[in-house]
C-alpha cells in the first residue's frame, strides 16, 4: 500500500537523520524540551488549583484559568525548543528538524483550548473531561499527518477498507465523516438549545409550564435536526434505512413500550399544566415540592433533601394530591381537647392568640378556633389556619403551634385530660 511505503521511507529518513551527531542532538533536545514542559505543566497545574481554592465565585477568570491549563504544556514546550534553539545556533547546529516542533506545538494548544471552549456548553461531568482529551488528540492527529504528508494516503486507505450493502457503500472513512459531522451538529445544537433556555426563564412573559414546554420541545426539535443534517452532510440516503424500519418499529413498540409511555407521559404533564416546577405535591406517602420535569421522569424534592425521580407515567395513572394547583394557601387544622372544668371559651381564645404570633401563619383569613363537640373525656376544640408556603413544610408549623398551646395552657391554668373510664366491681354471687 502508498500508505505503509510512504511510512517506510519517512522512517529511513528520520533514522538517517538522528543518526548523525547534530540530529542526535536535536532529539536529546526535544526530549529536554518534553520532561521540562511536563514538569512545568505540573506546578502550573498546582499553581491553578490554589488559586481556584482561593476564588469563592465562578466566572470569566476561572475560565481563564482552566484555559490555560488546556495549553500550558504545548506552549511551554514551543518556548523552550524556542531557547535551546537559540543555544543550538550560537554553536553552529543544524536545527532543521526542530522547525517541525513549531507547528504542531502551535496546532496542540490551539485545538486543546477549542475543543475546551466547544465542551464549555455541556453540562461539566468526568465523561466528557476525557473524552475532551480523546476528541483533542483525534484533531490533532489529523492535523499532524497533514503537516508530514500523509494525510491523504491515510484517507486513501480508509476509503478502501469497506464494503458495500445495496446501492450504498460503507466504509471507515465514511463512519469517521459521519461521527465528526453529528459531534458538530450535536454541540450546535447543545449551544442553541442553551440559549432558547436561557431566555426562556428569564422571560417574565412565560409561567413555568410553558418554558418547560418550549425549552424541552426545541431541545428535541433542534437534536432531531442536527442528526438529520449530520447525515445529509455525509451524503447518506435515507432510503438505505428502510429495510430496517418495521424492525425498528416493532422494537420500539416492544422493547421500549415503558420509555415511550413515560415520554408522552411528560408532554401531557406539560400542556395539561397539572402539575408545574414549583408545585407542591404528595403522591403516595411521599410529599415534596416539583423540581424538574424532565423526558421521563419527574424530580420530587421532600423535606428530608431526597430527590425522588417520579416516572411520568405514574403521575397521570395514579391519585396525586396538588396542594397548590391553583391557589398555593393551604389550611391546617390543630386539634385539641380540654378538660370539662376549664373554660372552651378562653382556651379558643388562646389558640387563636397562639396562631397569630406565627409568622407562617395567614392574617387574612384569620385563625379560628371552633368547638367540635362534647367528647367522652373532654370538650374537643381544633384551631384553623391557612399557610401559603406548603414548600417549607407542614409539620413544623403544626409543632410550634402546639408547643405554643401547651405554654399558654400551663400558664392559665387550663388542663388536657386524659382518658377516662369507669370501672364498676361488680360481686359474684358466691362472695354474697
């Protein structure tokens, strides 16, 4: 193959040219240049680390910061081969071969501080951190065969290593073209679908549930697109897959029966506008308030901290109590018995009291307190009062109020019974 004889002939060239004195020199350099910009690369990393320790807020000068990481080897590099080439040329050496270097240094801190820009609009995760490296190196392979000429060999070859199925032909160079053009479209679109959702929630035009529905209709809309582009940039016909079409359909009818249920699911929370970012809600034994509606799942927040990932699906099949659907006041009832020999009347008046110096209690409407009944150990009173932050819990306001009843009881003198009963000795007859 031109490609492996090409190979073959830039070796023989380059093992001819270290093989001399001032090529072995030369290469002795770039090995210097090469441990002494790693060694720099480590304390400027260390350096970074403490400074980011030091910085309390995120923004544009931690940008700059991690950016410089990105290119602190390569640069360092270039500055040393720049230096020791200098020193070489003072004592006569021929440093032809490091001119190569500039380049492809020049090349590496560039493509890494891209690529590094281009990851900026993702969601920051492990994952991709790697595969940032993965991408950067890919590029700059590229970029380095074109620069020593073998670049279309290189293409040559991997045309010619596939096949061919109906009309179409496949091959490595194909599905190569095919993954950089949807990696291209996919971060586009990333980028657009971060801008469409940032301006939906900072437009005060739209309520929560419709900038769910345009942020994850145009998420969906715009990746649907830059895959259909990503295809069509590559020149694939799209009648090539309609073989597999009823295979595809049967799996998805199948297979995926859950995922698509939970799917639609989701847009039918969204437009039937039931349930809302922000809504408090118990379903089940679980009570929290709505952080995300997402695709399939919806993210419920409880007193504890623990976010619950609710499928969709459940919340249209099940019984869901909404406790702020279209008003977010919600009533609390207290109830409380008394003994018979204290006054209902200035008890209630001290539940009352006891409400209103809560600052989670409503003024408007105002606390009451009524008398249910006469019950068997006691007069049963219940107080009533309205919150409009069920978010913050429901309980706590519940404790307080109580506490507050039993302080204000002690202090008047006004007791809780408890239960009572009346038990009669009745003698049998043989003790008579």
């Amino acid at each position: 193959m031109e490609l492996l004889e090409s190979i073959y002939h830039f070796s023989l060239e380059w093992i001819e040219t270290f093989s001399t004195i001032q090529g072995g020199l030369q290469l002795a350099d770039v090995i210097f240049c090469v441990a002494l910009a790693a060694l720099t690369h480590k304390h400027w990393q260390r350096f970074i680390a403490r400074l980011l320790g030091d910085l309390e807020q995120k923004g544009f000068i931690q940008f700059l910061l991690r950016a410089s990481n990105r290119i602190a080897f390569p640069m360092s590099m270039l500055l040393y081969l720049i230096l020791t080439r200098f020193v070489l040329d003072q004592f006569g050496v021929n440093t032809a071969v490091l001119d190569i270097f500039t380049p492809l240094l020049l090349s590496l801190a560039g493509i890494r501080l891209g690529v590094f820009i281009l990851r900026s609009g993702f969601a920051p995760s492990p994952a991709l951190r790697a595969w940032e490296n993965v991408f950067s190196l890919l590029v700059w392979s590229v970029l380095a065969l074109h620069l020593l000429g073998w670049l279309p060999d290189v293409i040559k070859a991997m045309d010619e290593f596939g096949f061919t199925f109906g009309e179409a032909r496949f091959s490595i160079l194909a599905l190569i073209e095919l993954t950089v053009s949807i990696i291209v479209f996919i971060v586009l679109a990333n980028w657009l679908s971060r801008f469409i959702e940032s301006r939906a929630k900072r437009s005060q035009y739209l309520n929560p549930s419709m900038r769910v529905v345009l942020t994850k209709t145009s998420k969906f809309m715009v990746y649907g697109l830059a895959i259909l582009f990503a295809l069509k940039a590559v020149g694939i016909d799209f009648t090539a897959f309609a073989v597999f079409s009823g295979a595809v359909g049967v799996g998805i009818g199948f297979g995926l029966q859950k995922i698509f249920s939970n799917f639609i699911s989701g847009f039918i929370l969204i437009f039937d506008r039931s349930i809302k970012p922000g809504d408090v809600i118990t379903i089940g034994n679980r009570f929290g308030w709505v952080q995300e509606l997402n695709a399939r799942y919806v993210v419920v927040r409880d007193r504890d901290g623990v976010e619950a990932l609710i499928p969709n699906e459940n919340l249209i099949t099940s019984e869901v109590t909404n406790w702020s659907y279209s008003d977010r006041s919600v009533r609390q009832r207290l109830p409380v018995s008394i003994s018979y020999a204290d006054d209902p009347e200035l008890a209630m008046k001290l539940m009352v009291e006891s409400a209103m110096e809560h600052p989670r209690a409503l003024k408007t409407p105002e606390p009451v307190a009524r008398l249910l009944k006469f019950g068997d150990n006691g007069i049963e009173l219940e107080l009533r009062i309205w919150i409009e932050d069920p978010e913050m819990g429901v309980a706590n306001v519940t404790s307080d109020i109580n506490l507050a009843f039993w302080k204000r009881f002690k202090q008047n003198n006004i007791t809780i019974p408890f239960p009572q009963r009346d038990v009669h000795m009745i003698e049998s007859p043989e003790s008579a």
